[in-house]
C-alpha cells in the first residue's frame, strides 16, 4: 500500500526559501532534488532542465525523477492526475513538493573514519637504521645486526 505524501503539492510557501529557488531558479531546484533522489549530477540536470526548459520540455525528466522518487518512498500519485500532468502543468509547484518532502527524509550519513589497523603494502616498514657515534645497527625483520664504525 501506497502511503500519502507528507508536504502539500500546493503548499508552496511552507517553506519560503525553497519557494523562492522554485520560482527564481527552478532548474537549480531540479538538479537539487534530483542529487538527493538518485545521486544524479546537479549541475548536469540543472543545465538538461535548462535546455529542455526552451523547447517545453523539462517536464520529461522532471517526471522521470518524481517517480524515481515516488518509487523509493513508496508515495502514491498526487494528485490523482498522475506524475506526467502533475510535472507538465504544476511544475514549480510539483519541485518545491519534492524539495520539502527530501528536506525531510534524506539520511545524513556520518563521515567515515578510516581504518587505522590495516596498512597499505607501500607504508610497511622492511628495516631500518639506527646510527649511533661508534656503532651501527640494522634492523630488519626482527634480527638485529651490528657493525662498528671507526
């Protein structure tokens, strides 16, 4: 079972930021939204939102990502409509949805710490050296030699 969308597809000014990239810049909000769904390059969609933006046709990708995005949340379609008039008609309105709705739901992962006990094969160490006044000594792989230097 589908579950309901938890931000209003009209509830533009819920959040006012996200309102105002939506309307000014909403090749921007694509590509924002479109990193979060599927890790998809935000530059690229932005500027594929562009250009299919003068030829009327941004909202095939838009409604390509909205039910990516649906998919992966388990949404149903709202409105009723369906994802292809909702993004053709509503498109700005549909964004700023979506951005609202990932603003709340995307993970934050923590950073990865690396694995201090395992070393690379470049950062063993063979042998080593220790010279002193009169003597020098090798270390190598646990056996100890001395030598005497005059």
């Amino acid at each position: 079972m589908s579950k309901e969308w938890n931000e209003s597809l009209f509830g533009c000014f819920d959040d006012c930021g996200i309102c105002l990239c939506g309307w000014c810049c909403t090749p921007c909000l694509f590509g924002q939204n479109a990193e979060k769904i599927d890790g998809s390059n935000c530059c690229v969609c932005c500027c594929g939102y562009w250009l299919l933006g003068s030829c009327f046709l941004c909202w095939v990708p838009h409604m390509m990502k909205r039910q990516t995005l649906r998919q992966k949340y388990n949404l149903r379609e709202e409105p009723s409509c369906g994802d292809c008039l909702t993004t053709c008609c509503c498109g700005a309105c549909a964004l700023c949805q979506e951005a609202r709705f990932l603003q709340n739901h995307v993970e934050v992962l923590p950073p990865t710490v690396p694995n201090r006990n395992t070393t690379k094969p470049e950062e063993k160490v063979v042998g080593v050296t220790v010279i002193t006044e009169q003597h020098s000594y090798v270390l190598a792989g646990g056996s100890q030699a001395a030598s005497s230097r005059k």
